[in-house]
C-alpha cells in the first residue's frame, strides 16, 4: 500500500511518484539483479529479480539463541556475516539494529532499522525502535509519531505501541489527544502500569487531583518493587495526596459523629489540642467521669481528620459492643506486669521498662479494631483515602525504624522486638491491600514473624466484611494467645462486678489509667532514635554550645513544632535537616542535658523514651 509513510522510508521528501520507484527499484537491486517494480490499484509491487538464493537460517537462529541468553557481543558478528549472504532479512537486520542501539550506536542502529523496514514494512518491532530511537535519543517527536502511527496499523491492539504514542504526544503538549490515546491502550490491556501512571500525569496537569490519586495508585499495584515505574507511582501518589489533603473539610467527621449521636444518644465533643502525643486520642466519657465522649486531635497534622474519623470508628465499635453486653475492658495488674518483668532476660530501668510494657500493651489492645476501623474508612470513606494512604504509609515506615535500627535491636529485648514485628506487618499487610505498596521486605523479618502476620491477616479477613459488635476482641485475645503474651493482660466484662471477681495479685486493674495513658502517650522509638542521635551529637559538644541549642529550638517551638514536617533547620546545628519528630527529641535532649529543672515545662511526653535512649547511648 502506497502512503506517506513509504515516502519517509525511502528518504523521499514529497510524494511523487515518479521519485518513488526509480529509489526502491535502486533499494532492491541485488549485484546486478535489478527488481521489476510496478504501481497498480495503489500498491507497490516489487518483484525480485531470478537469481537470488537465500542461505539457511540456521546461523540466523544460532544468534538469536544468544541473543535470548544475553550475549549480545557473540550473536553481533553472527548476524553481520549473514546479513552479507541474506541482505533481504528483515528480522536479521532488526535484531542487528537493537544490538547497537542496546550497545548506544544510534546512528547504526537506524540504519540497519530502515533497512529491516524496506525489506518489510509491516515488521512492527522495527517500527517501534525506530519510533523510541527518534523521540528518546534525537528527539524528533514528530517523525517518531510517524513510526508509531504505522506501527499501530500493523497492530492495532498492540497496548504497547498506544503507549508510546501517548508519551510522544505528551512531550508535544497535546494532552487530550494522548488521554485519548492512554484510554484505549487501558481497554486493551488494564493492569499495565505505565498507562495507569501516564493517565495519573495527565488528571494532575487537569487539576483532577482525585483521578489522578487513583490512577497512580493502580500504577503501583499493577507493578513490581524492582520496577522504575513502581517507585515514579509511589512518589507521585504521595505528592498527589498531599495537595489533596489540604482540601477537605471537617464535614466528613462532623457527619459521622452526628450519627453516632443520634444512634446511640451519646454526647461527642471533636476538640483541636495541640498538646497531645498523637494525631488524635479517644477519651471514654466514663473514664474521665463525664458525660460526653471527647476526640481530641492535632489540628497542625495534616491528614487529622482521617485520624479522628478513625476515633469516631473505634467508638461506634465500643457503643455497638455496649448495646449488646460484649464490651470488655482491657486491664494491667501487679501480676501482668509482672509477667512481663519475667519475660525480659535483662534488666531494664524502670521508666524505660514500663514504657516498653506500656507501648506493647497498646499495640495488643490496639490493633485489631484498627485493622476493622482502616477497613471500614478504606470501603465507606473515599474522599479519605489520600489522608489513609499517607497516614498508614508513616505509621508502616515508623514500624520499620522500630524493626530495623541496630540501637533498638541490641536495647529492647527479643520477644517485644518479635511481637512489635508481628504487629507492624500485619498492618503492612493491611496497607499493600488497599494502596499496592509493598513493604514487607524492608522489616527485614524471619520467614517465621512474616507467615505468621500473613496469618493473622488472614483470620482478620474472615471476620472484617460481616463485623459482629466484639469481634475485636475475639482477635485481640486469639492473637496474643498464639503470640504467647496473653499473660500481660487482662480482659474483664464492663458488666462484671469487680466484687465478685477472684484475681491473683493485687486487685489493681487500673483500666482508665492504663486506656488514657497508652491512647494519648504511647511509646515512641522513632524519638527513642533521634534522642540517641541527640545524645551522641551532644556528648561531643560544650554546655554553652547545648545552651544554644536548647534555646534555639524553643524559640521555634512557640510557633509550634509539627511532628510530621519535614525540613526544620536551627542555625546551631547547621549540618543536619529535621523532621518534627527529630526535632522534638533534640527539644527534649538539650533542655534535660543544659536546663533539668524546666524539663517538665516543655509538655513533652518522652519520660520513657528518653530513659531508653540514655541506655542506647550508653550501649
């Protein structure tokens, strides 16, 4: 078939005929066997001259055979020498053509393209080298389209090629056309991740900023860890989210409590309060003897309403389990904290000790209704998802630190390290589910903790789509059964008469200490690590210098320290970039270090964490 694309092949720069055969009847003579070319009905009909033998295609298969194994600099003299015999190979001079393009010979690996393509202008994987060599290596983006475009006639349903076209028409600006482009080559082929990611661009340039999370997060699930495209989707996703965030009102949360208000005519009140330790807390009206429920949250975090729509959920799980008589109060005896004591095969300090037994404790209590709670949010709360996404890709990447940090290895002891593991992947597990980011490599976990979250994953799964009021703790207490650390705890019927309850030790239960304590504190190896970071900086500088400091970082906390911001800089330690969090420890670790007597002014809640660092330290 005669079209312009014949014409660009054969060098021609407008479409005259009369130009067009005298050039291919040059082309396709062989020594002095000149081909007999004729144009009937719009076709160009080559016929070869008599005479021309081809050689077997046995030294033809012989390279593409190391060519498939990889050794490229044994199949390249194989091919040369054939394509002297069989010049009229089309796939030989392709194959030759990759070689040096691989090897960065562009301008060979053009020549030996175009030859392939005049001996077959239907060979499609010509057409695409040529296309990607023009717009990747020459950046003629316009001629390139013209190789794709033929390309695509010779495979229409060939996803990949609708991808290169939709890249070169990105890098021309024509937006729409290449969404156009991008859409088709999704119905051919939907889990490819490069066309997930190229329409993710594109919704971003369009300020479509919900679409555009979306596709990114396809991106990442329809792609492997190793892949390039796998870390491109990830980073665009959290940066996607993070414009996202800070465009939702609290009419998500505000609707939610007023449901809960009416359903189970509690009082709910949502208060901002900077003060506390985590994004947001759940206090119980009747722990703090009151009448109304408080959510208490950090209004500086940015993804803080996801976090109080997770309080709220955790609520609705305890006033459905109070209407049917199954909630249950998770209690801490003198006997369960000794059982811990019991379990550690060296000392501790005793702050450091009960921090430790204090975070435990709150994982075990914890999890399982937010495991229920992020499924709930995940399935009944879409416009949340970018707030979900980067919320539980810190919380997995703070469960990382905690698993990985050779200081936290050699201070904590081996079962609360295992135990921790267990737990953080499990809600890694959670977190692949529902975003594609796979995570659990980088606990650097035996195969043992890793096939027993999975496990434990699983028993979630079989109860999480039809949820009975209590089924949290049906999970909380099988789980730390087969972790064997039932033994830490006690779980006591909120019906049950204390009275009449016969209990080994003191009868010290103290649930409300132990639930508001491990809500708002928690234990905080992330600030473990940075106080241990502080310690060593500081050990090696001067009181005055510490002075500086300490007073430095409090000038920037009466604007207010956000924990999960990036970037913080103070002049007195040049050198390095903080975090909230990093920063934080520092705040803590100068004012103990140079002012002891104003530490309790600071309304930092790091007794525990800075009693373990100064171990750390110390180790």
């Amino acid at each position: 078939m005669i079209d312009p694309f014949l014409f660009e092949l054969f060098g021609l720069s407008d479409t005259n005929l009369e130009k067009l055969v005298p050039a291919v009847t040059t082309f396709y003579t062989i020594g002095q066997l000149a081909p007999k070319v004729t144009i009937r009905d719009n076709l160009l009909i080559v016929e070869l001259a008599d005479g021309h033998t081809a050689s077997s295609n046995d030294e033809f298969e012989r390279a593409i055979d190391l060519c498939n194994s990889g050794q490229f600099t044994k199949a390249k003299p194989l091919l040369t020498a054939y394509l002297k015999a069989n010049p009229t190979h089309s796939e030989a001079n392709r194959v030759l053509g990759q070689i040096y393009s691989d090897e960065g010979d562009q301008e060979k690996a053009q020549d030996f393209l175009i030859e392939a393509l005049k001996w077959d202008p239907k060979n499609k994987s010509a057409l695409v080298m040529m296309g990607n060599i023009l717009s990747n290596y020459r950046k003629d983006i316009a001629t390139s389209q013209k190789y794709f475009e033929q390309a695509r006639k010779v495979s229409p349903n060939d996803h990949l090629i609708l991808n290169n076209m939709g890249g070169n028409l990105l890098k021309l600006g024509k937006w729409q056309q290449a969404k156009d482009i991008f859409w088709d080559a999704i119905k051919l082929k939907d889990d490819y991740p490069n066309t997930h990611y190229a329409l993710a661009l594109i919704a971003k340039e369009e300020s479509d900023l919900n679409s555009a999370f979306f596709s990114a997060i396809q991106a990442i699930k329809f792609s492997r860890k190793a892949d390039p495209i796998y870390g491109q989707a990830l980073q665009l996703a959290i940066d996607i989210s993070r414009e996202l965030v800070n465009n939702l009102g609290g009419g998500v949360y505000d609707s939610l409590a007023q449901q809960l208000r009416n359903e189970f005519r509690v009082k709910i009140d949502i208060v901002n309060d900077d003060s506390i330790g985590s994004p947001a807390i759940l206090q119980l009206a009747e722990l703090y003897n009151r009448e109304q429920h408080v959510i208490r949250y950090k209004e500086a975090i940015p993804t803080h309403a996801h976090w109080i729509v997770h309080e709220l959920t955790v609520l609705q799980y305890i006033l459905q389990a109070k209407a049917e008589g199954k909630n249950l109060r998770f209690a801490v005896t003198s006997e369960t904290q000794a059982n811990f004591k019991n379990k550690l095969t060296s000392p501790l300090p005793e702050q450091a000790m009960q921090a430790l037994y204090q975070g435990l404790n709150q994982q075990i209590f914890n999890t399982p209704a937010a495991l229920f709670a992020e499924h709930d949010i995940f399935n009944e709360f879409a416009e949340l998802r970018p707030h979900q996404f980067l919320s539980l890709l810190a919380n997995v990447q703070e469960g990382i630190a905690a698993s990985t940090d050779e200081r936290i290895l050699q201070s904590v002891p081996e079962f609360v390290l295992r135990v921790n593991r267990i737990y953080n992947i499990l809600k890694a597990f959670q977190f692949q589910e529902f975003y594609g980011v796979d995570m659990i490599s980088d606990f650097h976990a035996r195969k043992d903790e890793i096939s027993k979250a999975y496990d434990m994953f699983r028993e979630f799964t079989e109860y999480r789509d039809e949820k009975n009021a209590g089924d949290e703790y049906k999970l909380l207490e099988g789980w730390a059964s087969q972790l064997q650390i039932n033994d830490l705890f006690i779980l006591i019927a909120e019906s049950e008469s204390r009275e009449g309850r016969r209990e080994s030790g003191h009868q010290a239960a103290q649930m409300a200490q132990f639930q508001e304590s491990a809500a708002e504190a928690g234990f905080n190896m992330a600030v473990t690590m940075y106080m241990v970071d502080a310690l060593e900086y500081f050990s090696a500088k001067s009181h005055e210098h510490i002075k500086k400091t300490a007073l430095e970082i409090a000038m920037l906390g009466m604007q207010g320290i956000q924990p999960d911001k990036q970037g913080y800089k103070i002049r007195a330690v040049p050198e390095k970039t903080f975090s909230g969090y990093h920063l934080l420890a520092y705040y803590y670790v100068t004012f103990a270090l140079a002012f002891p007597g104003m530490l309790n002014q600071l309304g930092l809640p790091y007794d525990g964490e800075y009693a373990m660092a100064l171990k750390m330290a110390r180790k």
